[in-house]
C-alpha cells in the first residue's frame, strides 16, 4: 500500500493515554424536591459514572497497529478497539467512527447500505488514501442510527477495561466531495461524547484545529494529535485542552526533525515519535521515542 503524505489536521488514526488520572466529571443529584414532596415520595436519579481524564504530561505510546509490552515509563497508551486494554495504565480506546475500516465494508453495505456516503451516481465516497468509504452524517436521522451502531463499540471499550475513547476521522468532511460540513460531524461527535460520558468514559479530540473552537460545547475531553509540531498546530491544542494533549510524530514525515519538536513542545503536550504503520515492537520497521 502507497501510504499518502498527511495533511494539517487529517483525521488518519493515532493516539495515546495513561494511569494518574485526574476526576472531572462525579455528578450526583438527590432528591427532586418539588414534586417528590408534591407526592409524598423521594426519588433519586442514578449517579453519573465516574470520568476520568488523562493527566497533562503522561508519557504514552501509540499502540493502535497491535499491542505489545509498554516501554518503560509509559503511563499511557492508545489501542484499538479490539485489542485488550495495558494493564495498571490509562488506555485510550482506537474507534473509527466516521470512516468504514476496509475489513468491514461488505458487512456495512449488507446491513446499512444508506449509511454509507454516496456520490451523485451512488457510489461510495471513498478515502483514498486509505480504502475507506465516509459515513453519511448528513442528516440527524443517520446520525441517530450511526450513533447507535459507534456507541455499541464505545460501550465495548468501557466493558474491556478502557477509561477512554477515540473517535478517528472526524475531518472526514474534507473528503466528502462537499456532502458533509463541519457542522455535521460536530453533531455526531457530540452524540458520541454523550454515549462515551455515559460509559464512563474520557473522550478524545482527534486532530481536526478548525474544530477546536466547538471543543467544549462538543464534549471532548482531551487531544489526540497527528503531525502537529509539523503543521505548527501544537500550541492551540495545549491551549484548548490545558495540556491534556496526545501527540505523535512520523518517522520521516515532514521537514522538522524530532529533537527539534521537543525542544519546542515537549513541556506543553506528551510527544512520541512511531513509525508510519504504527508497528508492534516485534516487528521490522518499528519505531519509538519519546521526549
């Protein structure tokens, strides 16, 4: 596979996360007053579950490719969805939530065909880069169905062990043909913010500055980046998430070198270097550092 140059804020798939975990969110109601003294009762609503953020600073690898034994020092990592959580680290839960993973294409176009992206002559718009198809979050009907079959795979990851989740593609606008907007995935990803907090769990940003602003009101929790000290896009995820931040570098992307990036980044978010392909370590071509 010819693997394509990424782009400032491309929603391809990394991440990361850890063990000292900071509480953010432990919401309990008592009773409604009013209208339980209205009628002689009390009732009380169930306890929001416990979300636990990553701590700024958390040293992580990017384990999406396959999980294998952490390096040491590591406090947090990212897999995918299917693979089982680090055990004693925060693990951060690899779902590709706006994008078909090409494995999956036939059962998706057997089961929901209309959920998928078409172009004016029906055929599915296609991520080339990586073989596949956009999901059509054009219309708050087909996010509703989506965020049913997503938030099935978010519960997965609270049910295995992960204390957070990451939604990759969320710029799959950019390569919609003009289908989707901004707007539209900002929706579903607030769908799946809910399902994710619902669960239990953190949720992560995955690239994407032009969002950055609907951030809060969207419900991310955290940042994963790609490439942002090549793209100089750094600094404005320190900001919106005070640090919280998850970056990983490419081996021979880009022009800036990765000592240099962590001469300018390492104190405002968690930098590590990986190999395009997001290896295990025990195969050829693997690449780690950390600053």
């Amino acid at each position: 596979m010819t693997v394509p140059a990424l782009s400032p804020s491309s929603g391809r798939r990394r991440a990361a996360a850890g063990l000292v975990c900071v509480l953010v969110a432990l919401v309990q109601t008592g009773c409604a007053a009013t209208d339980d003294r209205a009628h002689g009762a009390a009732s009380e609503r169930p306890a929001s579950p416990v979300v636990a953020r990553p701590a700024a600073g958390m040293a992580f690898d990017y384990q999406i490719g396959g999980g294998y034994a952490p390096p040491s020092g590591v406090e947090a990592v990212s897999r995918d969805r299917e693979d089982e959580p680090a055990d004693g680290l925060y693990n951060v839960c690899y779902v590709n939530a706006f994008q078909t993973q090409p494995g999956e294409l036939k059962r998706w176009e057997k089961t929901d065909p209309d959920l998928l992206l078409r172009d004016g002559d029906g055929e599915p718009v296609i991520d080339e880069g990586w073989g596949e198809v956009l999901l059509d979050t054009s219309t708050a009907a087909k996010r509703t169905r989506l965020a049913e079959i997503v938030g099935a795979w978010i519960d997965g990851c609270a049910e295995s062990g992960f204390q957070a989740v990451e939604p990759d593609n969320l710029d799959s606008y950019e390569r919609s043909q003009g289908k989707l907007t901004r707007s539209h995935n900002a929706a579903f990803a607030t769908m799946l913010a809910e399902r994710a907090h619902a669960s239990g769990l953190a949720i992560g940003q995955k690239n994407t500055t032009d969002l950055l602003p609907r951030s809060s009101a969207i419900g991310f929790d955290f940042a994963v980046t790609e490439e942002c000290a090549q793209f100089d896009e750094c600094d404005a995820y320190a900001e919106a998430y005070d640090g919280r931040v998850f970056a990983v570098e490419y081996e021979g992307e880009g022009d800036i070198g990765f000592d240099e990036s962590c001469s300018a980044w390492q104190d405002r978010v968690s930098l590590v270097l990986r190999d395009l392909d997001v290896l295990p370590a025990t195969e050829k071509g693997y690449v780690y550092r950390s600053c």
